[in-house]
C-alpha cells in the first residue's frame, strides 16, 4: 500500500534523519539537520474535508482535530473548510486537490450525504483510506475505513425516552430539523420516532428544518405557535442554537419555556447547558464532539496497516435537569 511504503519510508528517512542528527551532532551537520523542527518529509499528511464556522458543536469538533493532529505529533493537518455548510461542491474540489496532492490519509465532514461514490473511488484507486468523521455519506463501506461519532439514533432516543417519560398522558409536539440531507436528521428522526411515535396521545404537529441556527429556530416556531393558538406542549430541536430560538419564540409568545412548552435540544453546548439551568431548556442531550484521540488511534491503526472497525460511536451524555447542567458546567463539559 503506497501510503504505508511512503509512510515507511518516511519513518525510515526520520530514523535516518535522526540518525544522521545523532551523528550530526556528534559530526556538525548542517543547520537544517539540527533544527528541532520535525523533518517535513516525515510527516504524515492529513487532508481534512471539513465543514468550517456552524455552531458550537463544529467549531469544538474541528479544533479537536486541529490540536489532535499538530506538527508537534508528526502531522501535516491541511484543513479545508467547504465555502460555506451546504456548499458540497467546495468540499468535492478539497477532497480532489488533496487526491492530487498524495495526502497520507483522508478525514470528511460531509455537508450532505449523497454524490461522494466517485470521490471515494478516486481515493481508494490513489490508495488513500478516508475516513468520515459525524456524518455518514451514501456509498459503500467499502470505499472508506470507517465513520466516527456519538450513535445519533441512540442519542435521540434518549430525548424520546425523556419525551415518554415527561408526558405520560403525550403531547402536542413539533420538530426542528437540521440541514436536509444529512445523515445525522435522519438518524435523530429514526431514534427519536422509534419510542415517541409507540406512544397513544403524542400528536406530532409538524417538522421543518432551521438549517442549525438559533434565528431560523426562532421564525419557524413563531410561526408554529401561531398557527397553533399556541397549543404546543413540547419541541424536539435537533441542535442547541435551533432549540435557542425556540424558547425565544416561545417567551414572545406571552408563555414560559419550560414551563408552558418544554424544549428538549442535542449537542451541549455552554448555551444550551446554561439555558438548561436557568430552566428555558427541560432536556440537552450531549452529542460528543470530543474523539480527536480516536481519529487520531484510527489514523494510526490504518496507516500500520491495522483492521478497523467500519463504525465506532463515541459516548455521550444526558442532562435532564438544572441541577445537572449547573454540575455540568462546573466540571467544563460545555463547549
Ligand atoms: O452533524 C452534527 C450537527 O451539525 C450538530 O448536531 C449541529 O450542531 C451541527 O451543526
């Protein structure tokens, strides 16, 4: 496999190189020989395909990246965030570039889920394993190592597990959905669904996506309450900034988030665990952003050439209550 030759090669010349620096240092050397700057050639060449500024939960989930794969551990990190989060055709021209460039290894955020088959054809024929990071992409598993990230079905049945439990006699429900398209809507839909919809007296009102943001979040539900005469028990947001908006619409409304309507959300962040303690949000389920040791255990592992496993979800945690997200953000899970 030409990247482990490379790579072997590369460890060879490092060896080498610190050989020689050994030596060097005993025998002179050139400067550059002596720097301690690591040896370019012996780095290993990361191409990350990323989705750039979004929200909270991408902004720590790329920086875990970044500080994972620094020069100092031996990584070139060439970061490309799309030109914006629904621009696919950003990341397809990154994804190429970095095909063309012989990275050593692929990492993918993917802004939607499908037209990846030939991008994926032409890293595996070029010998470069990527490997998807959050979001699943529709393609075969064998044309990528495999997907990590917290289990979204599994996180979002929790949020319906909370939903049960809350309204044992069921509720007026609505949705916020993310970005249409994307693996992680469908799978919180599934997971969500799968215990809500087993329940006699929820009533789900409707869905619609606010693309992630806390002002979309914030029109689509003064609309809903609107034309609902304000009959909603309980909104599902699929992240934290739309579930923001949300108890911002409901509190214009004239009624009390947390009280009239309860709002449950996914990711965790500072915002959501504080509004979860000021009570404006009933339930945050944590969506895990920090796995840059597994990327980078995984990168290791396939690079030596290493069997992998095709998916690996990562643990997250729940908060269902003030107390809990104050405990939260004294111990600094926030982000
Ligand atoms: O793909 C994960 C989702 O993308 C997060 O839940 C959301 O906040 C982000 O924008």
């Amino acid at each position: 496999m030409a990247i482990r030759k490379r790579i072997f090669g590369a460890v060879g010349v490092v060896a080498a190189g610190a050989l020689t620096l050994g030596l060097a240092g005993c025998a002179g050397g050139s400067d550059e020989e002596n720097s301690s700057e690591p040896v370019v050639d012996g780095m290993t060449t990361v191409g990350f395909v990323a989705v750039g500024p979004e929200g909270g939960w991408r902004n720590a989930n790329e920086q875990a990246v970044k500080d994972t794969f620094s020069n100092a551990a031996g990584f070139e990190l060439k970061y490309a965030p799309a030109a914006s989060p629904s621009d696919q055709q950003s990341q397809l021209d990154a994804f190429a570039t970095f095909v063309n460039e012989k990275v050593d290894v692929i990492l993918l955020t993917a802004t939607e889920a499908s037209g990846w088959e030939d991008s994926l054809k032409l890293a595996k024929a070029a010998e470069i394993p990527v490997i998807l990071l959050d979001r699943g992409v529709e393609a075969g598993e064998d044309l990528y190592v495999t997907r990590i990230a917290p289990d979204n079905y599994k996180v979002a049945y929790s949020v319906g597990s909370w939903a049960v439990d809350t309204f044992p006699e069921g509720a007026k429900y609505f949705v916020l959905e993310g970005v249409p398209g994307l693996s992680v809507v469908t799978e919180r839909n599934e997971g969500f669904d799968a215990i809500v919809s087993a329940v006699p007296g929820f009533t789900k009102v409707g869905a619609q996506t606010a693309n992630w943001s806390t002002e979309e979040g914030k029109s689509v539900i003064d609309a809903v309450l609107e034309a609902n005469d304000n009959d909603i028990q309980f909104i599902f947001a699929q992240n934290d900034e739309m579930g923001i908006g949300a108890a911002q619409a409901v509190t214009a409304a004239g009624l009390v988030p947390g009280t009239d309507v309860k709002i449950a959300t996914i990711d965790g962040t500072r915002g959501a665990l504080t509004a979860l303690a000021a009570g404006e949000l009933s339930f945050v389920a944590q969506y895990n952003p920090f796995f840059g040791d597994v990327v980078f255990d995984v990168v290791s592992k396939t690079l030596r050439g290493d069997a992998v496993q095709s998916n690996i979800s990562v643990e997250s945690a729940t908060f269902d209550s003030a107390e809990a997200a104050r405990a939260a953000l004294d111990a600094g899970l926030g982000f």
